[in-house]
C-alpha cells in the first residue's frame, strides 16, 4: 500500500505566498467597497436631513432654522438646528456621519462641538446688513445649488464658538482664517477626499473638497477679504451658493 505524500515545504510557502498576494490585491478592493458604501450612507442621512429641513420650513411660513448664536453669550442649553428639526427625522442617527468616528449627535449648544453635519452658517449668521437672521427659504436663490448641511469637522468641547454644528467656507486656526478642508469651523473631506453636500432642495451629493472653498476673481482662496465682500465666496469652482440668499455673482472665474 502506497504511503498518502504531504505537502513539502516549498509547495506550502507557495500556497501561502499566493494567498499573501491575493489578500494584498484583495483587501484594498473591500476598503474602497466600504468606504464607498459608507459614502452612499452619508448621501443617504443628509438627504434626510435636507427633506427635514423643508418640512420644517413648510410648518414655519417657509423660515428655516438658525446656524446657533455664534459670538454671542450663549447658555448651553440653547437648542441647535438639529433639535428644530429632529422631530422631523424620527432618527437621531441620520445626524452622524458613519466614517466620523469621533462623532456624537448634540442638541444644545453644550454639545455642538463633536456634530458630524454642519449647517452653512449663512443661513443664520448676519454677516452683512442687508442679511437676517433667520432666512426665508422664499428668498433663497437657486436652491438646487444652496449649500445646506454638509460633512463637518467634530473637534474637542471648548469654550469657542466652533463646533461640528456649522460650516463656514473658511476653516479657522489659532483664530485665523485658513483653507476649510478638515479645519474646525470648515467641512471634512473624509470621503475619498471629498464632502457629501445637502442642497435647500432636497439632495445631497458628493464634492471633491478643493471644489468647495471660495476664490476671488483670479482664482485665489478667499481667506481674508473686507466686510462687504463676504458674497465673493459664491465663486467656487462647483458653483454652489454659500450666501444663499444673496445676490449672484457673475463675474467668477
């Protein structure tokens, strides 16, 4: 009777190099599907957020909620956007993003800091005179293009004003202003480098992060500019409205 034959050594590191290689082949095709899937459900919950926004608006002769009381003595127990419009989702969980790990949802002004979804602060944060304090969604140019809530930055709870609960078009360092990519006070892009953006239409898309920030008319970031020139960062090169309900302007590169 024939003896049964084993492996030999060198066939078994072959069978394990060949394994080796196809998980190294393997592997990152599974992260990309995962992040991918991720993405799709961030595009997901900020669609949900968006149509909330509009039902809320809808109960409200079309006034939308405020950014939160920026720069100005605030108790923590402030409601923020998300409690105005929570009733409306059913579902706190659409309000973290499923790739910001550090997230937590918050609805008071003690808890903004570590929100995953920033409203555009334009929509509540009077910048120029001619803007209000809360925005009529009647007055809101070009909605399908209105930057509504999009992928923030959660940072530590501290006693500035910045939190995962707004987005500027500029980040903020050391009280500077500086390029919004992953800056507190600016968006995240934390999917494939980009940001998943809700319109004040009702949907959300995906953005590359440098297609969000503001430039001047040459091109140039927008990260100091005079008072009256805070409309300038319309001119993006996705097109979008920051300052929603501001005039457009035509002349961006």
């Amino acid at each position: 009777m024939d003896k049964q034959r084993g492996f030999t050594l060198i066939e078994l590191l072959v069978v394990i190099a060949i394994i080796a290689l196809l998980a190294a082949i393997l592997f990152p095709v599974f992260a990309q599907a995962r992040a991918k899937a991720r993405q799709g459900a961030c595009v997901s919950n900020l669609t949900q957020i968006s149509k909330a926004f509009l039902m809320y608006a809808n109960d409200y002769r079309q006034m939308m909620p405020t950014v939160g009381w920026v720069f100005r003595p605030t108790p923590d127990h402030a409601p923020l956007w998300t409690a105005m419009i929570a009733p409306y989702t059913k579902n706190r969980e659409l309000f973290r993003c499923p790739e910001a790990a550090n997230a937590e949802y918050g609805e008071v002004w003690s808890q903004r800091a570590r929100l995953s979804y920033g409203l555009n602060w334009f929509w509540g944060f009077p910048y120029l005179s001619s803007m209000d304090y809360v925005v009529s969604l009647s007055k809101v140019t070009r909605p399908a293009a209105a930057i509504l809530v999009l992928d923030s930055v959660p940072i530590q709870p501290s006693s500035e004003p910045y939190g995962g609960y707004m987005v500027t078009p500029f980040g903020i360092e050391n009280r500077t202003r500086v390029l919004p990519v992953n800056k507190p006070s600016g968006y995240a892009a934390r999917h494939s480098e980009g940001v998943v953006v809700a319109f004040a239409d009702g949907h959300a898309k995906w953005f590359r992060g440098d297609q969000l920030y503001a430039r001047r008319s040459n091109g140039t970031p927008i990260l100091q500019t005079p008072i009256d020139a805070e409309n300038q960062f319309d001119c993006n090169p996705a097109k979008l409205k920051w300052a929603v309900h501001m005039r457009e302007i035509r002349d961006c590169p």
